[in-house]
C-alpha cells in the first residue's frame, strides 16, 4: 500500500494524537518517567544471521539529548549495503540498524529546550536530527566541514551500546547530545521528512557546495533513485532553464510527469552514447551546464563527464562501489571542469530540506513519488530486499 494512503498532516490513520503519550505499548513506559523501558528494534549483530528484531533496554535520556518514539523509518541503498556487509570496514558491530527517520519527542535531556532553528521544543513534537558532528575536531571547528567529523558514531552505523539505541529501525530512538534537532513542519508527513533526513538533506548539501544554479543554466541529473529524483525537484525549483532526468526503471520516471522536466531519458531503452548525445542535443551541442551524478555506479561517473559541457560543473554524490574509475585529467584540465563532490549534510541542510518540503511537497506529489509500501519491524528482511530489488524507492517501516 502506497504510505500516501496512510498519513495525512504527519499523522498516520489510527496513530494516537500527538498530544496523547501515555503508554508506548508493550515495550514502552510512561512519558518522562525516567524508568527503564524496552524498545523493539532490528539489531545486526552478525551478518551471517543477518538482522533481527530484539527487546533492547532503554537507558535515561542524557542532557543535551532526547528519547522520542519513531513514526516512520525509511530504508536507504546504504542500509542494504550495511547489512550485506558491504561496509564491513566503517559499520561497527553490533548496531540498530536505520539512520532516516522522524520521531515524537516522549522525553528531553536537561538543556534540550529549543531546536537548531532556536523554536521551543517539548514533548509531542515530530522532530528530525542530524549525526552527532562532535562540533570541536578540526573539521567541525576549524575547517567548518562537520560531514567529515573524525569523532561522529552516526546513528545506523554503531556500535550499538547497552540502554542506548542509536538507529531508527526500533520502536525508540536516543537523540544524542551532539545531535542537532529540528521540528517538523506540520504539512510534512512524518514518511517524507524521513526520506528527506537522507536523501534530500544531501541534495541540499551538494547544491550548498557548487555555485548558484542560474535560470539559463541546464541541469542534467543521472539516476532516478530517490537521491536522483529529490535532486531534479530541487534542481527545478531552483531556477534552471531545463532539467533533464535519466536514469530507470520506467515507472519512476513516468512517477514525475506531472513536473516540467525537458527531457526524460529511460536507461533502459537507450546507450551512452545516445544518452550524451540526447543531453547535447538540448544544449546546442554544448552539454549540460551542472551534471550531477546520483546514479552509484562506476559508469554513472564516466557517462556524467561527457555529458558536461567545457567549463561546467559535475557534482558527483552517487558514488558508491569501491572500484576504481579511470578519469582523463587532460581533457578535464583542458575542458576546465569543475568537479565536486558532496556526502550527508549538517543540520542546516536538513532545515533546507524540510523547508523545501514545506514549499513544494505538495505540489510536486513527492510523497506519493518517493514514499512506497509500509513494513512492520517484523518485516525488515522484505523492505531491505525490496530495496535491494530497485522495486520500491523508498520502504517505509512503521514500527
């Protein structure tokens, strides 16, 4: 069932109001009561066994921080990837698995009264938060660059540490005390704010890192995963001249006809060569003025350096696989390319986001683009192979 059936006004059909925080269910407590609870929550402990739903304590909440209850998680390629083990080497054993998700606050820490945006917050808010950039490593203080913090544990990506749950596939979350929290506006549905926690929040960064995107400019976007499909939305409310989305299946890109692209090009049906010479095709022979590469795969990047024309920009955010890419520096220097890169995003690209959502979501349908079929905790293995499939793009898991 397509979540756009389940929430309205960032309440899912028969969730208590927000103002209605009693019990938690069976694993749960009272609001505020400081006793011990339980939460259910997927743990990977072993890959292996692969992910398991487990009864884990819930510790006091710690000043600075907060515990809220998850309304929505939503799975993301890199959650796949860590319980395949495909990032054995950054995931740190055992964790809760989840890192995009929006929750109710049920209790806060001493000195956790207001939000990033300086908004009072209490019990009963939605809420989003951001990694725990430690805020006073060289990159957070001085280099002011917190995604390349050397102190964070992000949340989904442990270790998981006893009473204090640190991922958003569980019943609860521990907001930690170096996190950053922002409400969530109210028209904001809690499965798209979640969504936005990762892949539009890194759209937002990587447009924060490349020169503004100018009304004549044409934008190409290479990929229709949800990185792909936020950042062609964000591309053209921007102000582009044209925006052009390739990627696949079909269904995805048929999933924003209603928005005015120039161009869309199905992967599928067409080669490289074709798909650069389509992108040339709409730009007097020139190319594409801002590539952004949003796809993963190694020939996403190659693909995307031939679709840039001289003196562009390519943005490269998808790339994932841990191969390595040949890239003709010549011709970049020659052509004066542009090339950046761009990974997470601090909480101010998370304000952007929401802000976007707030302004375009809407209008765009982007809920019922990117938000897809609900899960339960129980059903954790279904959502991630869904995803694995490419069958869904966003799975929303409800605990």
């Amino acid at each position: 069932m397509d979540c756009s059936t389940q929430w309205s006004n960032g309440v899912r059909s028969g969730e208590r109001p927000r103002d209605d925080l009693g019990s938690a269910g069976e694993s749960g407590g009272q609001s505020g009561s400081g006793a011990v609870k339980m939460s259910r929550a997927v743990v990977l402990s072993d890959y292996a066994r692969g992910p398991a739903v487990e009864r884990l304590e819930l510790g006091p909440v710690l000043p600075g921080g907060a515990l809220v209850r998850i309304d929505a998680a939503t799975v993301c390629g890199t959650d796949v990837h860590i319980s395949d083990g495909v990032f054995e080497h950054l995931a740190r054993l055992p964790l809760v698995m989840g890192h995009e998700g929006t929750g109710t606050v049920l209790e806060l820490g001493a000195g956790t009264d207001r939000d990033a945006r300086g908004q009072p917050l209490q019990s009963g808010d939605r809420i989003v938060w951001a990694h725990n950039w430690c805020g006073r490593c060289y990159f957070c203080a001085v280099a002011k660059q917190p995604t390349l913090c050397e102190n964070t544990m992000g949340y989904g990506w442990g270790p998981y540490q006893k009473g204090a749950v640190n991922g958003t596939f569980s019943e609860h979350l521990h907001v930690a005390p170096d996190s950053r929290v922002l409400r969530v506006p109210d028209r904001v549905s809690s499965p798209l704010a979640s969504a936005a926690t990762c892949a539009l929040r890194t759209v937002m960064h990587a447009l924060d890192r490349l020169s503004r995107i100018r009304f004549s400019d044409t934008v190409a976007v290479l990929g229709a995963g949800p990185v792909g499909v936020l950042c062609a939305a964000a591309a053209l409310h921007s102000g582009a001249h044209q925006v052009i989305l390739i990627g696949a299946p079909a269904s995805r890109l048929a999933a924003t006809e209603r928005w005015d692209l120039s161009a869309r090009i199905d992967i599928d049906d067409t080669e490289p060569d074709q798909r650069i010479e389509a992108v040339r095709s709409l730009t007097d022979g020139r190319g594409a003025d801002v590539v952004f590469e949003c796809a993963g795969p190694p020939d996403a990047f190659t693909e995307g350096m031939e679709m840039v024309r001289a003196g562009g920009a390519f943005m490269v955010i998808g790339q994932a696989h841990g191969q390595t890419v040949p890239v003709p520096t010549t011709a970049m220097k020659v052509r004066q390319l542009t090339v950046r890169t761009s990974l997470s995003a601090d909480i101010s690209h998370f304000h952007d986001a929401l802000q976007f959502l707030d302004r375009h979501g809407d209008a765009l349908g982007l809920e019922s683009v990117v938000c897809s079929n609900t899960y339960t905790l129980e059903q954790v293995h279904d959502a991630l192979a869904s995803m694995r499939a490419g069958s869904e793009m966003k799975p929303v898991i409800v605990p």
